[in-house]
C-alpha cells in the first residue's frame, strides 16, 4: 500500500521498520520538529526522522497541520492510509479524511481503557494485570474511535514502563502489519461507553515517593515512572531515583531501610528496591549503588 506515517518518539521506530520490511510504499514520513537538546541545547532530530533519513525518505516536520498549504501537502501524496503512531500533533478532519482509507492509530492500550497521553505508565501505576495494543481508526475525539484489531499482553509482575513500551512497540509494529495486510476483510467495533478511563500526562509532581502509602502502591509507582520521570526522595541533601523494584518481605516504620539489601518498609509491607540512580550519574543495580552510598539497616529514607 501507499502510506504515509506520523509518529515522533523511540516508540514509533519498529512501527516504521516493520512497514518498509513489509514492503509498502512510504510516500512521506511526519514527525515533530527537532528540539534543543543536550548541553550545547542544538536543535535533535526525533528517532522516527533520524531512522526515516537513515531509510532515505523524505520526511516533513510541520509544526501545525491546521493551515490549508500543508493539508493540500499531505492530501497531494494520494495516500491509500495514513499510520499514526505516537505523533503528537492534533489531526484536523480534513486530513483525517485524506488518505483513500483513512487515518490507523496504534495505540498502546485495550481501549476503551487509557485513553489519551500516558496510557502504559498508567496501566503498570494502576495494577492491571494485562494491557496491548489497538489499530483504531481515527476520528475527532481522543481515541474514541472503532477498534479494527486488538492484542493483548499481561503486564509482568517486576515490569517497568521502559521495558513494557518496548515490548508494545513490537507488538503494535507486528499488529499493524496484520492489519493492513488484512485492512478489506477487517470489521471496525464501536468502544462500548462501559470501561473508558483516561491516561493523564504525568506529572512530575507524582513522583516523589511517600513510604507511607502501602508496599504495592509504592512499588507500581516505582515501576510505572522508570525510566522517565522516575520516582524520586531526597536523602540527606541527594536525590536518588527509585527505578526498579518488587514485593519485599518486612514491617517497619515508613521509609525505614530493614536489611542491607536495600528492602524498605512501607506504610503496610515492604519494597526491595532493585535499581537507582544518584542525581549526576548512571543508574546502577542495588549492591554497585550501596558501594558508592551506605544506605545501611535502619537508616530512614
């Protein structure tokens, strides 16, 4: 087919590589413009146009598809489908409408469920035990439109974002292969009203971690912001990000470190704390870091 996809972050990239594997026509990739990035603040290309430059396609970084010259722009590229994956522009109608079959979205949950920006931090911070991904077909609202395929995934029991959006990154490259190659004999079903919840942004203010909060809320809260933003405390003047974590087994008072293997307690139960990172350095597993910061039994975090 002849297609044209949108999609900006590291998230997107499979998606990209599965299509050109699969042997479509990619008419022009979409992207965010560069940003300022690094110490010297240059202006970085995104990963999606750094992979599509890499593939020799021609790539467009509009900062506003509302203007009549760039919806005239993306309808002259005759498009059969547009595939939109993480792009984070708004699409107006009419270039919802352009492409001969419209506009797919791979979206990283099981809608109705996790509507909007931040749909895997939020499924890990809740406690769903599954997620995956659907191709829904695009209209106005947010991700309120028909589901053509749907597939599903449990959620491991010590997984983190970073390691989930990987492994729906995959998952929804190989499900918009499916289909695409499957597009004509494909029915669209409405999201019941039932079950819709709504993926906020995430705020940076939660993040810091209260210990008093019981064990497995502070242990999916842990995993559900590593790697970014990362759930955070300030100890004794150093910040320290809590990035991976399970279940401990202890009781103490919150924020209390009860063995030298870095398990804390909670307001109910305990979290062993698996991986961190020092503000100014790398992440490092639990023992490398308590080389380098004596976090030792009965210390208070």
């Amino acid at each position: 087919m002849r297609l044209i996809f949108m999609g900006t972050p590291d998230f997107s990239v499979p998606v990209l590589d599965a299509l050109v594997d699969a042997g479509h026509e990619i008419a022009a990739v979409y992207c965010q413009p560069p940003r300022p990035a690094g110490r010297g603040k240059k202006d970085r290309p995104s990963p999606v146009q750094a992979r599509a430059e890499a593939l020799g396609l021609t790539v467009r970084h509009p900062v506003s598809l509302k203007g009549a010259d760039e919806q005239a722009d993306f309808a002259a590229l005759n498009a059969d489908v547009a595939v939109v994956v993480a792009y984070g522009l708004i699409l107006p109608q009419p270039i919802l409408d352009a492409p001969k079959q419209g506009c797919l979205n791979i979206h990283a949950s099981l809608l109705p469920r996790w509507r909007g920006a931040a749909p895997i931090h939020r499924a890990i911070m809740a406690g769903d035990q599954r997620t995956g991904v659907c191709i829904m077909q695009m209209e106005a609202g947010l991700d309120t439109g028909a589901v053509l395929l749907r597939r599903e995934t449990p959620i491991g029991a010590e997984e983190t974002t970073g390691a989930l959006h990987d492994r729906l990154s995959r998952l929804g490259a190989e499900a918009i292969t499916e289909a695409l190659a499957e597009l004509d004999t494909l029915t669209p079903e409405p999201q019941p009203e039932d079950g819709v919840t709504y993926a906020d942004k995430i705020d940076k203010a939660e993040a810091r971690i209260d210990w008093t909060r019981p064990a497995e809320e502070v242990d999916r809260q842990i995993r559900g912001l590593s790697p970014f933003p990362g759930a955070w405390i300030d100890h004794e003047g150093t910040r320290i990000k809590f990035l991976a974590s399970r279940i401990g087994v202890g009781s103490g008072a919150p924020g209390e470190v009860l063995d030298g293997a870095l398990t804390v307690a909670c307001g109910t139960g305990a979290v062993k704390v698996l991986r961190l990172q020092k503000a100014g350095r790398g992440p490092q597993g639990t023992e490398d870091f308590l080389r380098g910061m004596a976090l030792p039994k009965g210390t208070r975090l």
